[in-house]
C-alpha cells in the first residue's frame, strides 16, 4: 500500500477523532482506519507524534477551554459534555494540560458577563440551516504567532489552488487559535461548487443550523473579541452553541487588499 494511501486513511482517523473525542473504541477507529486498532495507533503515532488516545484526550480538552471561554456552563456539566464523569478527573486533566484549573483558566479569559450584555449595541443574527455538500476545500496550516499580513498572504495563496466558481469563498474551523496547547493551529479555506469536486482536504461537517451574524455590528474587531460577544448574545438568548465548528464568508474582493480582509459575516453552529 502506498505512502499516499495511508496517510489518507490517517487523516480519515484524525477527522473522526476530532469530530468524536468523547467515544473512541477499537471499532470506530477500525471502521474509520480500515486497520487493527493496534496498527492504526501505530501508523497514527508516527505520523502525528502522538497516540490517539493523547490526541483524543488533547481536543476533549480543548473543546472544554472552548467552553470555559465562551460559555456560562457549570464546570460539570462541561465536564460531562466533553466525556468526564466526575469534576474532579476533568479538573486534573484540565490542569496537567494548561497548567492552571478549570476555574481559574474562565477567570483569566472570560471577560463579561452575558446577563450584562447591553443588546442595543445592534448585534443581530438570523437562525438558517446550512448544507454546502459541494465544496472544495483545502486545509490550511499555520503557526500561532502568525502576522496577519501573512496569514492574509497565505490564504490568498491556498485560494489560488482551488478553482474559484462563486463571488465568495469561506473560510472553516473546528479549532480555536486561542485555546490550542501547541504552536501550530489550522483552518480550511473552501469554496462552493455547482457539482462534485474531489476536495483537497476533508472539510469539517457543516450540516444543522447556524446562528448568522452580519459582521458590520463588530467593527472590524480580532476574531477572539467578535467570538466571546456572539456566544455572550446566543447566550442570553438561552441558544445551545456547538464549540469548536464555525464559520466566516469573504467576497473573493476581500482579497484585493489585506484591509478589505474581513468576513461579511460568520456563522456560530448552535443545537
């Protein structure tokens, strides 16, 4: 089997873990790998550098800093969310991981409370069900401390790989920069298409309903200041957001100047 084909299936695996953290076993890794859980820990430690129970381990809690930040939730119902059974195993965890406990990682980062959100800021959203099931996609690796002039460079970059058919493009996480515990985070740069492509990369699911903001309400804010006050808003609204999948829309304009290079709008997955 060639080089190329394992690695596909390694990345088949990375995606279901990121997607599944909370519910590994041997069948799922099986059934996403197509080897023995045994050659699959094999395969996916060499070529990730760690096993898959570490990796697994490493995005519960990182969906769980996602929480911590931008939510209000108990830090045991995050705990169980996540897939701990008890506050005081997702504490230690938590803790060798960020050096520092659940409680005090909200307290450093969670900047304001949502009861006291001042709504006439006109901050508004639409609620719209997405399904982009033609897109090509391309994941996008970058380092945490990145320039934006850059990373600008670098999205136009990947862009040019893909053949544009729209007059947008998106741009998908399933990652937050701002809680990894490495020094590299990703993205992927996508754009719809009329029919099937073969896509570079395995884009994140998209389907079910996104709360969508129009991001002429944020001024041009960092991603980090926009993202905590539209969890503080769907917040309030009493809105259940999935962590961790979110995205932005950019007119293929954007691209002509790193100052028009920012979203048209953004979309935040809630339940």
């Amino acid at each position: 089997m060639s080089e190329d084909h394992v690695d596909k299936r390694i990345s088949q695996l990375e995606e279901h873990l990121r997607n599944n953290p909370h519910e590994i076993n041997r069948g799922s890794v099986s059934d996403h790998s197509y080897y023995s859980y045994r050659h699959a820990n094999r395969l996916f430690s060499s070529r990730k550098g760690e096993s898959i129970n570490a990796f697994a381990n490493k995005i519960r809690l990182q969906k769980a800093a996602e929480h911590l930040r931008y939510s209000s939730k108990s830090i045991f119902d995050i705990a169980i969310e996540v897939g701990y059974e008890t506050s005081a195993s997702f504490s230690k965890a938590f803790k060798k991981m960020y050096g520092i406990s659940p409680s005090n990682y909200r307290k450093q980062n969670k900047e304001s409370d949502p009861t006291k959100l001042n709504k006439a800021a006109n901050i508004h959203y639409s609620i719209e069900s997405l399904s982009l099931p033609n897109l090509q996609c391309k994941k996008v690796l970058f380092d945490l401390s990145i320039e934006d002039e850059d990373f600008y460079i670098l999205l136009k970059d990947s862009l040019a790989s893909l053949n544009i058919e729209s007059k947008e493009f998106l741009l998908l996480w399933d990652e937050d920069p701002y809680t990894l515990q490495s020094n590299k985070s990703r993205c992927f740069v996508a754009t719809p298409s009329l029919a099937p492509v073969p896509s570079i990369d395995i884009p994140p699911p998209l389907e079910g309903k996104y709360a969508m903001f129009d991001t002429a309400a944020f001024l041009h804010m960092e991603l980090d200041a926009w993202h905590k006050l539209a969890f503080l808003v769907l917040e309030l609204d009493k809105l259940k957001i999935r962590v961790s999948t979110f995205i932005e829309y950019y007119s293929v304009d954007s691209l002509d100047h790193r100052d028009n290079f920012y979203p048209d709008r953004f979309g935040l997955s809630i339940e």
